[in-house]
C-alpha cells in the first residue's frame, strides 16, 4: 500500500518538467500483479506525464517496452564475471542487461554458502534448456494396446511438441506440467 500510495503521488504531483525515481516497483506482490503494475505505470507515465524517469526493475520482460514506447530506452551497469566472480564497472550501458546477478550479489552479502550452492542448482533448473530423462529398459513388448490409450498418449504428445519451453516463464512450465499431470491422471 505504501507503495503505491507514494507512485501515486509521484503520478499525480508530476509535470513534464519532472523527474520521477522508481526503484523496483511492484516487489511487494505477485510476480504477474507487480510486473502488469509496473507496464502500467511505465506507459502512464510514458503517455500522459511525459517526464523524465528512472525505473529500475527485476522484471527482465519490461525491456521489451523499448519496442513499443518510442521514448523509453533500456539501460543497465555494466558488470565483469570472471571464474565465477562478479565485478560490477559502476558504468552504465546502453540496453537492456543480458543476466541477472541475483546469486552472486547474494554472495557479496556473505549469506551461507549452502544457501548460495542450493540456489545455483535451483536456478539451474529454472534455465536448464534441455531436460533430463530416466532411461527405461522395456522387459517386454505389449501385444496388445488399447485404442483410446494410444489415441490420449498421442493428444498429450502433441501438446508438448507445441510448446516452446524457452518462451515460458517458470509459472508457466509449472502449470504445463500440473496439466500434463491432470491430463495422464484422467487417463487412467
């Protein structure tokens, strides 16, 4: 709330002749309701007040405004990583950054090293491109397979062959799966 009611202000109190600051806007909530506030407030501010602003952000998807927004433009600092380690330049560069240093700015802060490992390995999985399968050994071979099996297998086959798993965000991957998951239960 407090947020807002100070990006309201600023909206409100604000003239061409302004500057307005805006420092990771919409932290506060969920990822999709931050991320839609902070599209929104970037093209009211783009639109209608026309100031000058500077609109730090973590939704790495906001870059993409630059396209549509002829007056927006995408700047980032400018960081050195070197044998795992980050240095960050202190200077800043044109477009939109091409990594996010979350981990290792957690690092910086001397949170535990377990802490730090265990987010590598999440994060690992988060971009992993290519998944890992099991491999399975077939013992035997049916002789026989129902129709209607054969035709669901091949519905939830060509689900997957229509996604594209680096255009999706995590919440999307996870809700795919929880309905391939929903799909094959139903089968049964």
């Amino acid at each position: 709330m407090v947020e807002m009611k100070e990006a309201n202000m600023a909206l409100q109190n604000a003239t061409e002749r302004s500057l307005i600051l805006m420092d990771e806007l919409g932290r506060g909530t969920a990822t999709y309701d931050g991320m839609s506030l902070a599209q929104a407030i970037l093209e009211y501010i783009h639109d209608k007040v026309k100031c000058k602003t500077l609109f730090s952000t973590h939704y790495h998807e906001l870059t993409s405004l630059s396209d549509t927004l002829p007056n927006l433009k995408n700047v980032h600092v400018s960081a050195k990583e070197e044998d795992g380690k980050i240095t960050f330049l202190h200077r800043v560069n044109d477009g939109a950054v091409d990594k996010s240093y979350g981990i290792h700015v957690a690092s910086l802060a001397s949170l535990p090293t377990s802490l730090i490992e265990r987010a590598k390995e999440i994060l690992n999985v988060y971009e992993t491109k290519d998944t890992k399968h099991e491999t399975y050994t077939q013992t035997f071979l049916p002789l026989e397979f129902p129709e209607e099996h054969q035709e669901k297998d091949s519905l939830l086959e060509e689900k997957i062959k229509n996604v594209d798993p680096l255009k999706m965000t995590p919440l999307d991957a996870l809700n795919f799966l929880y309905e391939l998951k929903q799909n094959i239960e139903e089968k049964k």
